[in-house]
C-alpha cells in the first residue's frame, strides 16, 4: 500500500463508494463511512468500482477500512464529503468531532452552495470545494459502476490535494476558479431531473430531439438568471456554455456526433435522480432547478420550465413510485 494518510469518504454512496474504490485500487489508504445496507453489500461481495471504460476490479475488504462509526476518521488526512446536499450539514459536525483538525475537507457533491455551509460548521479548517463530472450507477453486489466521461476537479491548494488524489483511472484537477466549475457543472445537471422524469437511459433521452429542446430551454432560464446574478459558468465540456442551448437544438444527425466528441456515456447510463425516485429517496432538485427559479424569483424573472420540473419530480418523490415515464409534451404542459 502507498504511505500517506488515510482518505475518509464521508458518505460512501454510489460516488463516494466509486471514488473511494479506485483510490483503495490505487493503492491509497481508504475509510468509508457508510449505512447498514451499504456495508452489508460491500461485506459480502467486496467493493468492486467499474468503468465504461472497461476497468473492474474487486477490492477486498482488508484493503480499506469500512463503517457506521464516523470515528473512522480519526487518522484521515483528507475527508472526501459525498452526502447529498441536504445532509451537508449533519455530516459537517460528525466530522468536526472525529476527524483531525488539519484534514484537508473536500465536498464532491452536486449543488454549489456546499462547501460554503462546511466552511460555516467547520471554521478554521481547509475546505475545497470539488466537482465530479461523471455519473455513477449503484448496479448491486458491491459493483458501483462509472458510466460517463470526465476529470474530477477540486479547488488548487499549496498542499496539491488534487495531486494527492489521483490515481490510475481516476484524475482530479486542480482549478483556480472552482465556483465557476460548479455553476458549468448545475447547467449540465439540469437534465437530471428530465431524465428522471423520462425514466430512459441518458443515451436514448439525449438522443431525441425533445427532450433535448426542452433542457435547452431550461438551460436558456438558467443562464438569464446566472447572467442576472452576475455569475460566469465554466463548461466541464469544450462546448462554452452560452452555446449549448443552441447546439442541443440542432437536428439529431448533426447533435449525435458532436456528443460522442464531448461526452462518453455509457447506453444504459441514467441520473442519479432517476436512481433517487427508483429507491424511494430524497432528490436534490431543490440543490439544482431549486436554485435557479430561487435566482429568478429574487430577479423578477420568469422560469415556468423550471419551476414545472421541480413540482413534477417533488410530486414523483410524493407518489414513491418511481420515475414516472413522461413524455416532452407531459413535462411541458401547463409551464
């Protein structure tokens, strides 16, 4: 095993059993704070990260330390947050309490206001924000599967925590600009919800042409109300994000190529929030469409689209029956 400080994964979900499996893979020392049904998963099947990109290897179980204690932090050197947003908080003083003081704190978590809230719980601390570009499926057995392209990327330090993390298969960046990162990073996770509410694999739903003209006018709505609030997104893709509505309209035999240039994804990839409404979960649509009819009220700015998608997915997370199948019409209706 490499030397060097324990990484904790505060919150080993789908992405932070992923990360943490790859950095365990890489020979890092690893602890993952976990639920009940995680652990009992990972103990009988080991934790095995896989990729679109063909890696899959099974980590055994002495390779990394697991558990529901968050005294599992007691020698980290790096916490990796990767609770959903609403959970940021509680998870802030759990670690406030176990991990050391001189942890580096890293939030990879979708949203952009999340290290500002572990900044707040945790003063004198140094905490980066991140963000991870790539969507991971949670497909059973202790297989946690990365089914989309992209480098993580963390906000630059004089300690390279970016440097730190990365090993073979899975890059992290450093950035001097990690707000704007973030902001590029809710554009494109705007088309979570869609996809949830589609409930198609991300291929197939972005490969139609509807529904691609309604997240590019959703993403028209977001970037009126960022360019209101005086904020510049950067593209996690070569696209500039003022162009994307634009491209996203194009005819699908001008779109397909272009997404096979700037994203990989795997054909049975979904979001996350699909994923949420499957399981019966909590999404973070208050974290991502929330924010932005949040902006556009504050504004005197109209976002019907937004506000429509974030009442469908709250009333899909109320009927607990997963995601509902709608069509580009259904979602439009009445926005």
């Amino acid at each position: 095993m490499v030397a060097g400080p324990t990484i904790g994964i505060a919150g080993a979900g789908s992405i932070g059993c992923f990360v943490g499996g790859m950095l365990a893979a890489g020979g890092r020392p690893v602890a993952l704070l976990a639920r009940s049904r995680v652990i009992a998963e990972i103990e009988a099947h080991g934790l095995r990260p896989t990729s679109f990109e063909g890696f899959d290897q099974v980590i055994a179980r002495g390779r990394f330390a697991l558990s529901e204690n968050p005294s599992v932090f007691a020698d980290a050197g790096i916490v990796l947050v990767t609770v959903k947003s609403a959970d940021t908080a509680a998870m802030a003083d759990l670690i406030a309490r176990h991990a050391p003081a001189a942890a580096v704190i890293v939030s990879l978590q979708n949203g952009v206001g999340n290290a500002a809230v572990l900044r707040d719980r945790l003063p004198g601390r140094r905490v980066l924000g991140g963000m991870v570009p790539f969507n991971v499926m949670a497909l059973g057995a202790g297989r946690f599967h990365r089914a989309t392209s992209g480098d993580i990327v963390i906000e630059r330090d004089d300690a390279d925590t970016a440097e730190r993390l990365s090993v073979p298969g899975l890059t992290v960046r450093p950035t001097g600009n990690i707000e704007g990162v973030q902001w590029g990073k809710l554009l494109l996770n705007l088309n979570n919800a869609l996809n949830a509410l589609s409930g198609q694999p991300l291929r197939r739903q972005l490969g139609s042409r509807p529904w691609r003209q309604l997240f590019a006018d959703q993403l028209a709505e977001a970037l009126a109300a960022m360019r209101a609030e005086g904020i510049d997104p950067v593209s996690s893709t070569p696209i500039p994000p003022s162009w994307m509505p634009t491209l996203l309209r194009l005819p699908d035999f001008i779109f397909e190529p272009l997404l096979g240039r700037t994203m990989k994804i795997d054909p049975e990839a979904r979001s996350s929030m699909w994923e949420d409404l499957k399981h019966g979960r909590r999404t973070e649509i208050d974290y991502l469409q929330g924010v932005i009819t949040e902006i556009a009220g504050r504004r005197g700015l109209q976002a019907p689209l937004s506000r429509r998608i974030v009442a469908l997915i709250r009333q899909a997370e109320r009927d607990a029956k997963g995601s509902p199948g709608l069509t580009p019409a259904q979602v439009r209706a009445l926005s």
